[in-house]
C-alpha cells in the first residue's frame, strides 16, 4: 500500500460502459431509441445522454463487455492501487503504446479498465 492512498474514498465514476455487439449501427439504433441517448459528432460509436445524465455507452464490434471507469485528473495510479488493496488484480494485458488505460479485473474476474492521465 502507498503512504496518502485513501483506500475508502473514491477517485473514480462510471464513464463508460463497453458494449460488445455484432453490429454496431443497429445496436445505435435500438440503444438511442430505447435510452434516449445521441451518438457523439466525433465518435458515433459513442451514445450520450443529451441532459448529461448517466455514463457513455461505447458500442464495440471487437471489445468485450466491460466498464471503463474514469479517474479524476492525477488520480490514475492512485485509484489503481486502490483497487488492487480492495482485492482488484491485474492481469497479464498487452498494452498498445499510448494506452491512457489500465486493465484490472474483479475479484470474480471480470475485467474493467481504470482510465486516466
């Protein structure tokens, strides 16, 4: 454990959840029709709600299902290994070069990413 690191307060929220699909066009349509979100002018693979409310939904032909959670400005490592002392672990990932992402999996396994920095 690192000296500062508050492993009770959260640094970290829900930005976006992965969705795994076959076909990401008419998963757009059923998802903005049912949620009422908007893809996003620079990415349509990203659905927003248009009030603000409530996490993206990032729809993805190629990604497993998962959760990117979103870490406050300088708060990436921090929040990782807050996440590890909480029981998180992290796996063997192949990161590309300019990764802004951190994988960690749950203690039943389920992957998510810390996203950050």
């Amino acid at each position: 454990m690192s000296a500062g690191v508050r492993h009770d307060v959260a640094m970290v929220n829900i930005g976006a959840i992965v969705l795994n699909v076959s076909d990401r066009h008419r998963a757009s349509g059923f998802w903005s029709k049912a949620l009422g979100y908007q893809p996003t002018p620079e990415n349509p693979d990203f659905l927003v709600d248009p009030a603000g409310k409530g996490a993206r939904l990032h729809l993805d032909e190629t990604d497993r299902t998962h959760l990117d959670l979103w870490a406050e400005p300088g708060q990436q490592q921090a929040e990782v290994e807050r996440l590890l002392a909480l029981g998180a672990t992290k796996p063997d990932w192949v990161y590309p070069e300019d990764a802004d992402f951190v994988v960690l999996a749950d203690p039943d396994g389920n992957l998510f990413c810390v996203i950050g920095d």
